[in-house]
C-alpha cells in the first residue's frame, strides 16, 4: 500500500473546525489528484467492493462513486463524474465539503438568498417534494436569490463550501472531480431550478423511499460508462 493510501486509511477529520478542516482535506484530495496510480487503485477498488459499489448513484446533473467511507473518522471521498444534462440549479448541501476539478470544469456561482426556505417546508412536506416531477414553485425564492461570487473552475481549481452557502455548479461536457464530505449536519438540502422556477429537497439514503433508492442506483451499463470516461479522461 502507497503512503498516500495509507494515511487516507486513517485521515480523521472534525468539521467543527472548517478552516482548518477545510485546509487540510484540499490538501488531501489534491494530493490524490495529482497521484493517477492512487486515483486508479480507489476506483477499482469502488467498483469491486459491494458495499462501496452499492453507495454509488446516478442523478440528472452527475454519477457518483464512492471511493472512501468513512463515517467515524468524518468523511466520505466521492469521485463525480459530470452526465451530458448541464442546468442552472442553485443548491445547498447536507453537509460541508471540499472539491478540487481533475478535468472538464463549471461555471460556479455562490449566492446569498434573503429568505428562510426551509421555514417554508416542514420536513414531513419536503419528504414528499423529493424530485423535480415532485416540486413545488418557487417563484418567491427567485425574487430574492442573489449571485454573490462567480468564477470558473479549471482543472486543478479547489475549494471548500459550508454547508450553509446556496451555490450553482453549471458544468461543462466530461467534468470529473473529487468531492471530499463530512457528516451530515442537518436532515435535508434544497434544489431549486432557474429554468422552471421549481424548488425540491434531497434527503439523507436512510429517509429516502425505495423507490427513490432503486431510481438512483447506478447499474452495471453505467457504471461501466462511468470507468471507461474515467480511465480515457483521468488516466490518459
């Protein structure tokens, strides 16, 4: 084992911290960026172990690998690999995180929004606004949502984001990056959709229904999809 996969083996993190946190793990997973025999052993390593091939998932803007979990150490590293659906969709997370780009890129837009969204919704509603053919309008929320800091990032670009920050991710054609996440710090985030003026929130695997879960599996065809772009785009 490399020692670059050794000490991802025993990284702990505390988000409590997230400037120093922060700091760290954009050093972490730049470091992982720049070593192709370690990105390429994770990847594999996803693929065939079940338990990490099962958190993979597949949704309109992007498909996800999960190369590391590590829930008791605070975090989880996430290969993202960007589908052929680009769209403007200003959105919060469940938790902080840090991101660096290893090919491709997007159009990044921080924003401030003047409203409590999720005074709006109760959670027990939101559990039933959990996709676009689900969503609610948001017509108000447009009214008061203002870009802040826009910037595009290349490969090589990294940062880190507060749970609490609303940003736009609007990618361009094969964009992978490393998405490296701690815990999840509340229950719920928000999506909402420029082009239909449409808001809906994503919850944690263990509040979803099944047939959400069976909707963002990712199966074998686009898994392998998913590696074949990887190896052409990453390795090469």
């Amino acid at each position: 084992m490399s020692s670059l996969l050794a000490e991802i083996e025993h990284a702990q993190f505390d988000w409590d911290d997230f400037e120093e946190t922060g700091r760290r793990t954009r050093d972490l997973i730049q470091r992982i960026a720049a070593d192709k025999a370690v990105l390429a052993d994770m990847v594999d390593r996803s693929l065939n172990d079940p338990a990490l091939r099962a958190m993979a998932e597949h949704h309109e803007l992007l498909d996800y690998l999960v190369l590391h979990n590590a829930p008791d150490r605070g975090f989880r590293l996430r290969l993202h690999c960007s589908t052929d659906v680009h769209r403007d969709r200003p959105h919060d997370h469940r938790f902080s995180f840090s991101s660096v780009i290893l090919t491709g890129g997007y159009r990044h837009t921080w924003h401030r929004l003047d409203t409590d969204l999720y005074a709006s919704w109760s959670e027990e509603d939101a559990l039933g606004v959990m996709d676009l053919t689900r969503s609610e309008p948001a017509e108000k929320a447009f009214e008061v949502i203002e870009p802040m800091l826009v910037r595009d990032e290349r490969p090589g670009n990294c940062y880190s984001l507060h749970d609490s920050v609303i940003h736009t991710t609007f990618t361009k054609p094969d964009t992978f990056s490393l998405f490296l996440r701690g815990p999840a710090v509340k229950s719920r985030s928000i999506i909402l959709d420029a082009e239909t003026r449409r808001v809906w929130w994503r919850f944690g695997a263990e509040q979803e229904p099944a047939e959400r879960r069976a909707k963002v599996g990712l199966g074998d065809e686009a898994l392998q999809s998913v590696q074949e772009r990887f190896n052409r785009l990453v390795l090469a």
